[in-house]
C-alpha cells in the first residue's frame, strides 16, 4: 500500500531533504556570515544577530531539514 507523499507548501522555493535546499541554507548563512563580519568590521555589535534572517528564510524556502541545519 503507497501512502501519497505530503503536499509541498506554495512558498518552498525547492523540495524538503533535496541537495538544493541545504546548499541553499549553506549559501545563506554564508552571505549572512560576510555581512555580518562586514558589520562587525565597521563597529557593530550584532553577535548572532546577523544570522537569524538566514535561518528563518531557509526555514521558509528550503523546509525544516535545512533550517535545522543551518542552526549548526
């Protein structure tokens, strides 16, 4: 007996557990790390603050699989 695959949400930009979405979340945090380190350099103090927008747009885009991983 085959069970249907759960439907995707409108707004996920790729498939939940796909290869594309983690390296989706590996780039956001990246850009999210540069800007942050530029920010830094120019007198901010934003501790983790700079990476909360990487994880809730991978969270938005990529699924729960690369939000988690993306957290790390």
């Amino acid at each position: 007996m085959r069970f249907p695959a759960p439907p995707q949400n409108k707004h996920m930009l790729v498939a939940r557990w796909s290869l594309q979405g983690f390296l989706l979340s590996a780039v956001m945090v990246a850009i999210s790390g540069l800007a942050q380190f530029v920010l830094v350099a120019l007198g901010a103090q934003l501790y983790f603050l700079g990476f909360l927008p990487a994880v809730f747009l991978a969270g938005l885009f990529a699924g729960w699989p690369a939000e988690e991983l993306s957290r790390c």
